[in-house]
C-alpha cells in the first residue's frame, strides 16, 4: 500500500508527488498569465520545457533535504 494511503493523505499521493504536482501549478499558472490566459499550440515546447525545469528544482531540492550533506 502506497505511504500517501498509510498517512490518510486524502488525494492519495505521496508527499513527492504532491510537491511535483504543486511545482506543475505553479508554472502552468505562471505561463498562462504570461501569455494572457491562453497558451498557444506553436507554445506547447516551451511550456513544457519550463515546466520540466520546474519539476528539476523540486526533485534536487526533495534529493539535498534527504541526503545528509558530508562534511568537507
């Protein structure tokens, strides 16, 4: 059984996926304002390209809270 169900997560995603899906928004909702409410097909690459930007940033900052960093 997925964690996010263990933890009575009422949308039934794990804490990741939550984040991810929360970056998703965020940059859909950036872009659209962007482009005056409307995203034109010929934009499609280049939303997605921020968007996978977006998603990056969450996933390497999910990464460096859970990996303990090593002293130098």
């Amino acid at each position: 059984m997925p964690d996010a169900f263990v933890v009575g997560d009422p949308d039934g995603l794990s804490p990741l996926l939550v984040e991810l899906r929360d970056a998703v928004a965020r940059e859909l909702h950036a872009q659209l304002a962007m482009r005056g409410e409307r995203i034109e097909l010929a934009d499609l690459p280049e939303v997605a390209y921020q968007i996978t930007l977006r998603m990056d940033e969450t996933l390497r900052s999910t990464r460096s809270h859970r990996r303990p960093q090593s002293p130098e």
